[in-house]
C-alpha cells in the first residue's frame, strides 16, 4: 500500500491552526467530510472513540489519529501540518504538529493496518519529516509524502 492509495492532494493542508486536541480532530473531521461526502460529526465520534482508547500520538511530534466507520467503501487519509505544535497526550509527551488522518471501512481488517503501517513508516524517517515541517506549498508537500511512500523508500 502507497500514500499516493490514501490521500489527494485536497487532503494536505499546510498549515492548520488548532489549539487542543478536540479542537484539532473536528478540524480534520470537517476536512474528511469535505472529501468523502460522510458527515463531519460520525467521523469525528470515530476518532474520538479511538483516542479514548489511547492516544495516537506517536512521538517527535507525530500522531496518526484513525477510525473506522460502517458506511464507508474505501480507505482515505488527511494530512495536517499544525501551524503550532499542541498538546496530544503522545507516548514520549512531546506536543504534535504533524498528523495523519486515517478514516478506514469497519471492515478493512489488514488494510486497516497497513496503511497505519504506511504512514507511520513515512513520519518516522527523520530527513522526511524535517522536509515536511520545512514545506510550505501544499502541492510540493503532497508530492513529498507520497513520493516518500514508495515501496522502495520504506
């Protein structure tokens, strides 16, 4: 699985100004909607749901909140780069300003978590995401992470 399989360039957003974490997640809720046609609030419940099993922050300034929703057919993602890193109660503590967005089928099983698997690949390369936090056009960013997600530069 590629990023290029989960997220267009409609779906980067450069510079998201959030200033807590629910704040943040219905921010990309509306974002998701706008792409998938879904209602905001349903996907927001999901990832709500999920970070209340724990957080899905992954480190250095990472989370990859996620959520699974009955309705949906296929597999999207949102990408946000946050104009001020904030608070996301992340496993090392450190605030967040990196955040993929996965919203998958309730059904996806093993896709569900290869594209976890996909994204958390990309944002653990150091060099990937000193490129991304340093990117301001949306079009070159989109390019930067989906070209980083080719299965040869994992």
């Amino acid at each position: 699985m590629r990023l290029t399989d989960l997220l267009t360039p409609q779906a980067v957003i450069t510079s998201l100004k959030a200033t807590s974490k629910k704040q943040l997640l219905l921010e990309l809720s509306e974002k998701a909607a706008e792409i998938s046609g879904l209602q905001s609030r349903e996907i927001f419940d999901a990832l709500l749901q999920r970070e209340r099993l724990g957080s899905t922050g992954i480190g250095d300034g990472v989370a990859i909140p996620h959520g699974k929703l009955s309705n949906l057919k296929n597999i999207f993602g949102v990408f946000a780069r946050l104009e001020k890193p904030i608070d996301f109660d992340s496993l090392d503590d450190a605030p967040v300003d990196l955040v993929f967005t996965l919203i998958t089928p309730e059904a996806a099983g093993a896709d569900h978590l290869k594209a976890l698997a996909c994204a958390a690949r990309m944002l653990r390369d150091p060099a990937t995401v000193a490129t991304i936090r340093a990117t301001r056009d949306p079009g070159v960013l989109y390019s930067l992470i989906t070209q980083r997600s080719q299965p040869h530069a994992a």
